[in-house]
C-alpha cells in the first residue's frame, strides 16, 4: 500500500473510533441513573445514582453547574461533560 493509502486509512480509522466515543448528550433532569451512567465521563453508575436522588429531593437542575452541589460531582466533571448536558428539552 501507498504511504497516502496508508494514511487515509489511518485518518479514516480514527474518525469511526471518534464517532463511536462521541458522548451523547443527555438530560439531566429526566434521565435515569444508567443513562447518566454511559453519557456522562466520569460518572459511574453510584454518581449517577446521587444525580437522581438530588433532583428528586431538590427539583429540576437550573443549569449544568448546580451539579457540583451532588455529592462526588466537582466542577472538573462538570467542565469535562458540559457540551454533553441538558437541563432541558429546547437545547440543541
């Protein structure tokens, strides 16, 4: 194979494994455990687990940054997730 062949196949590669690692986003107000879970980075399924059990004893998240007040959630996973969350179902 050609160096370029070579090359495009390695981009070409790296761009499928970039889509099937893509986060999705999710919403934090109405999603379960499980599914914050596998769209969140860095949250397993115990943090997940508080995510609800905060919203159901405090309501609805206002925005992406109330998740810090979740017990294990700091504002490093927020920032590494933000472009991942929703508060709401009118956000692209």
């Amino acid at each position: 194979m050609s160096y370029i062949k070579k090359a495009l196949t390695a981009v070409s590669g790296l761009l499928i494994a970039g889509s099937v690692w893509a986060a999705q986003a999710v919403n934090i107000n109405t999603a379960d455990a499980a599914a914050l879970a596998e769209a969140l980075k860095g949250v397993g399924q115990s943090k997940a687990e508080a995510i609800v059990a905060y919203r159901t004893e405090h309501g609805p998240f206002k925005d992406a940054d109330a998740l810090v007040n979740v017990k294990g959630i700091g504002l490093n996973t927020v920032n590494n997730n933000r472009d991942n969350i929703l508060v709401n179902d009118s956000q692209p």
